[in-house]
C-alpha cells in the first residue's frame, strides 16, 4: 500500500556532546488560544518528535481531536502502532485523552504528576484515562532523570498543575520547547502571567525558565512563538474555523473563521 506523506516542517540537527542527531517536529493536532462561554474548547496542539529510533508524540489532544490526530499522523506516514513513546506534559483531558490510541508506546509522566493525578480531585483529569495507564508501560520521571534522548531533555515545569513538564529540544538554531500549559500562549509567555493554575506564583518561575532556555516555544494552544530578546513573535497563525450544519445561516457562508492577530509582543 502507498501512502501520500508531508515533509516535516523542520528538519534539522540536534546537537548532544559530541555527535549530530537529526530530528523532525511536525504539528499534528494544532491548538488555538481562546475560551468558550458553554464549555472548555480543550483544542490543544500535539507534536510528533522524531530522531534515531524515536517516534515520539508530545502530548495527545482531547478525546474529541482524536480524527484529526489520527489524520495528522498518517499524513505523515505514521501509524498508531508506530508511535514508540508518548510524552505527557501533565494529565488533563485535552492533553492526556488519546493516549490509548498508541498500543505499543512508552508513557514519559512526572512523577509527581502522576501522583497529583492519581490521588487528587482534579476536575480536569480524567480518572479512565489515569486507571487505564496504571496497566501501561510508564516511565515516571523527576529530577535528575532528565533526560529522553540524545538533545532532548525534561523540563520541569510546575505551576498549570504540580508536576507539569516540558521537553528541550536541543538543535543548532537554538533550544526549542515543547512547554504544553506552563505556556498556554504568546500572553503568558510574554508577561508571566497566567489564567487557569494550581499556583500562579510557580507558573511565573516556570515560563521565566522557559523564556530563559529557549529560542522557539510552542504553547500548549497557540501557534510556534520565537523569542527574540525582549519579543515574542508568532511563527504561523492561530486559527480555527466553525461550521454551521447545511441549511443554518450565520458567519460568512454559515462559516465562522477565528483568527488571531499575529503581533509581536514585547515581554513585560
């Protein structure tokens, strides 16, 4: 069987002590920075990571995105069972919620997270998801067991919830982050300051770390974010659109296309 693949998007050479090792991010669920006033949109980006012998996928997307990441991999000659590790930033549904789909993955959680998660009453963490991992191949990991592959770190990240994590990624253009809700978008990033965290304070010491390793961000819902001294610049646009079924009128065409403004802004 033939299959039609995209080209990543970036494939460059990441750089450990003494030997270059290549590595392609591709977006295969793409978030978007916004609130809902009749639920919690959970549109959420997940990246797939690949280096060596790694297929490696950052975070999941919610339940609901599940098509589309399926869409997204095979676009990209991946299949499910291809996936060898699964990193999860932390354990909320919009992250967390198609971790299932990957049946011969390794599961890379904090462990204080996991222990949050399992323990605790956290609205946004879904119980199934957590019960089903208990039975799955998990690498629980925490300070000072850093490190995933070859340029490629952990950073801890707490603050959205106790143990959220990110992932370094080392390459000649300059570290990149994969930061999932420590930064949820370009806001946060440039000011520190956060909605939606189990400690405020934590979250600011948390993207003041991510601001300081990196070159290139990518939030856990807006589009890739380059920091360039004091500026936050978008790479690409954060966009969704919404469509009314046949028949019903609204929008431009029945179509309503969200789209925000792509302004550097300057960190305060």
């Amino acid at each position: 069987m033939t299959r039609d693949c995209q080209v990543g998007q970036r494939n460059v050479s990441v750089r450990a002590r003494t030997t270059p090792v290549n590595v392609t991010v591709d977006l295969v669920c793409k978030g978007f920075p916004g609130k809902a006033d009749i639920s919690f949109l959970g549109w959420s980006n997940a990246a797939l990571i690949r280096l060596g012998g790694y297929t490696m996928l950052f975070d999941t997307g919610a339940h609901a995105a599940r098509p589309m990441l399926i869409d997204g991999l095979r676009r990209l000659c991946v299949m499910p069972e291809d996936v060898n590790v699964v990193f999860l930033s932390h354990l909320h549904f919009d992250h967390c919620g198609n971790a299932l789909v990957f049946p011969r993955a390794e599961f890379i959680i904090s462990r204080e997270e996991w222990e949050y998660a399992s323990t605790g009453n956290d609205l946004f963490v879904p119980r199934e998801i957590v019960d089903l991992l208990g039975r799955k191949e998990v690498r629980l990991v925490s300070e000072g067991d850093s490190s995933i592959a070859p340029g490629v770190e952990v950073v801890f990240t707490p603050g959205h919830t106790p143990g959220s994590m990110a992932l370094l990624i080392d390459t000649p253009e300059g570290p990149w982050v994969l930061a999932g809700d420590a930064v949820k978008n370009r806001m946060e990033l440039s000011t520190g300051r956060v909605e939606m965290s189990l400690d405020p304070r934590a979250s600011a010491e948390s993207i003041a770390k991510i601001r300081a390793l990196s070159r290139r961000v990518l939030p856990g819902h807006d589009c890739w974010l380059r920091v360039d001294g004091d500026a936050v610049i978008p790479e690409g646009v954060a966009m969704a659109r919404v469509t009314l079924p046949q028949g019903m009128t609204g929008g431009a065409g029945g179509a309503f296309e969200l789209v925000v403004d792509n302004e550097a802004i300057t960190c305060s």
